[in-house]
C-alpha cells in the first residue's frame, strides 16, 4: 500500500464519542435529585454538572448531531463507527447509584440509536467503575441485553489506578463476556495549571493513559484475566515508546514500589491494542512497525476539537504498508474486537 493511495475498503471507526439527545433530556428531566445538570456555564456555554464538576469542554452539538455525524462519516470513508460515550459523563465521583443511572441513561440511548442504523454503529457501554460489582452488572447488561460490543472506562477511578484488585469483579466481567476495554481519560478533576493551553488535552490524556496501561502491566491485571484485552486511545500515550522503560521498573523499581506482575511485559502485549489518533506520520508509523498492524485499530476521536481530520488518509499516507496490514487497521483489527463480521 502505497503513501497517496485512497482505499476504497470498509473502514471502522474505532475511537468516537456521541451523546443523545435523550441523555440530556433525561438528565434534565430526572438528573437534579441524583447531582447531574444541565447548566449555563460562566462563559455562556451550555455544560453538565455532574457531582459538582463542570465538563471540561461544552455539550458540542456534533456530540448529538446523528445527521452531521453521518455526513462526516461518509465524507471521511468511514462505513461503521464505534459509538463510546463522553468520557467526563464517567461520574465516577458520584455515589454508585447515580453512577449507575446515568451509566444506564447513556447505555440505553446508543442501543436505540445502534438499532436505528446497525449499517453504521455499534456501541461501547459505559459502566459505574466507583463500585466494580456494580459495572459488572451494567456491562452484563449492556452486552446482553442491549448488544453492546465493548465498554470504555476511564484511565483511573479518581486517585485509584486500574489495577485495584477491588476493580476484578468488572475485569471478570470483561473478560468472561469477551468484549473490548477502551480505555479513555476523563476531564473533570484537573487542576487549573494543567487546563491552560489545552494542556490537559495534548499532554494530560496521554499520559493518563500511559499511567493506566503501566498499571494494568506491572500490576498484574494481565496475570489475574490472561484473555483481556484493551484499547489504549491516542495512540497508547507513551507506552509504544516507553515500553522498555516500563519493563524496567518491574525488576529495578525499589522492593516496596514493585508490582505483583509475574512475568516480562513482552508477554502481555497482546492483551494491549492501539488506535491511530496520533497527528503525526512518522508517530504511526512507528507505532505499526513497533506493535504490528494486527495490534492497530482505526480512530478519529469524533467530534472533539483535537480529532483526526483524516483518519483513513493517516492510514494511506504511511509509506510500504501491505494491502493486509492496510486492512488490518483500518477494518481486521477493530472487528474482530468488536466480534464484526465483514
């Protein structure tokens, strides 16, 4: 597959975040009693309160826009979109109950949306990760019941990192289910030194992220649910190019700060999977030569500000791929994930 050439192959949207209308109007018609809103934020934009944090960025209208979504879509050479919620919708810092309603609110509206047009979406749940018993019973719900393919969760559970063994009853779940995990950062708790220039963005997320998949290695997550497997967005953070660094530390960290991890994380790096929301060609193209193609899913990071204009171009433009890695990436990998067929 040669730079500058256009596939005409299906493609699979991998990373994307949508929020219905029926979220917001439940929210507003049911949200207030359990601490969610809809509000007029200072600056004159409409944002959700949720548990007393404000969302980072505003209620985007292409969030809810399926028209416009579509359009993009079409325009972009993507045939099927992995719908995953707003990750600062998580709310993992209210009570469990709540957590789980709004968890449910935003299942139930992209399984409605997912039956309308089961051509172009499949949905991601999301679950109430401040009580692991209870996200487990919402993704056996959501993937029963309403047919969601994964589940997206964030990098951390407020100060608690995902390799908290309080967490394995949703990695039982996950893994017994043989859906995906994305993980995907959240935007609420951060401080103010770190929202300016966007910075919780470009440099907070992939960190987040890297912080979540060393976690998940050096913590032994992998040893615990040996069939997981997981979706690290924005190109993995820093772990592709980390990798041996984090390796490292699981025999060269002090005795008191080292992991339970059993084995080299080499071992563990087919439980980890990659989107190419990376903005740089020589980035991805290293990322596909360092993890393989088989490892590399398609992502645009709809609709958000900092989302891959160009998904599929980003693809076509890394020199010397074959025409099997191209449609690894850009359709294999994302669906046999997601348990799609062609």
């Amino acid at each position: 597959m040669t730079a500058g050439h256009k596939s005409t192959a299906r493609c699979l949207d991998m990373h994307a975040h949508h929020v219905g209308q029926p979220v917001i109007d439940r929210i507003s018609a049911e949200g207030a009693s359990r601490g969610i809103r809809v509000v007029k934020a200072d600056d004159g934009a409409t944002r959700l309160e949720i548990g007393g944090r404000l969302t980072g960025m505003p209620l985007l209208p292409t969030l809810i826009d399926d028209t416009a979504r579509l359009k993009w879509m079409d325009e972009a050479g993507i045939s099927v979109q992995l719908l995953s919620g707003w990750m600062d919708l998580a709310a993992y810092h209210l009570d469990a109950e709540a957590g789980q309603w709004l968890a449910r609110v935003q299942n139930d509206a992209l399984a409605d949306l997912v039956a309308r047009r089961p051509d172009r979406y499949a949905a991601a749940a999301m679950v109430p990760l401040q009580s692991a018993e209870l996200a487990a019973q919402e993704l056996r719900h959501a993937v029963t019941t309403l047919g969601h393919r994964a589940v997206q969760i964030g990098a951390r559970v407020e100060e608690e990192g995902l390799d908290a063994p309080t967490l394995d009853p949703f990695w039982h779940a996950a893994q017994e289910l043989n859906v995906p995990v994305i993980v995907h950062p959240a935007d609420l708790s951060v401080p103010p030194r770190i929202r300016r220039l966007f910075l919780q963005i470009l440099v907070g997320n992939p960190s987040e992220t890297t912080y979540a998949a060393a976690a998940l290695l050096l913590g032994g997550v992998f040893d615990r649910f040996p069939n997981l497997r997981v979706l690290l967005v924005h190109g993995g953070g820093c772990v592709p190019y980390q990798f041996g660094r984090i390796n490292r530390g699981r025999v060269a960290a002090p005795p008191f700060a080292r992991g339970p991890v059993q084995h080299e994380l080499d071992r563990y790096a087919r439980n980890l999977f990659y989107d190419t929301v990376l903005h740089d060609d020589a980035a991805l193209a290293f990322l596909i030569k360092r993890v393989s193609a088989q490892q590399v899913a398609l992502g645009s990071d709809y609709p958000f500000p900092l989302r891959e204009t160009d998904p599929v171009g980003s693809v076509n433009r890394v020199e010397g791929l074959s025409a099997e890695q191209h449609r690894a990436i850009c359709w294999d990998t994302g669906a046999n994930l997601l348990g799609l067929s062609d």
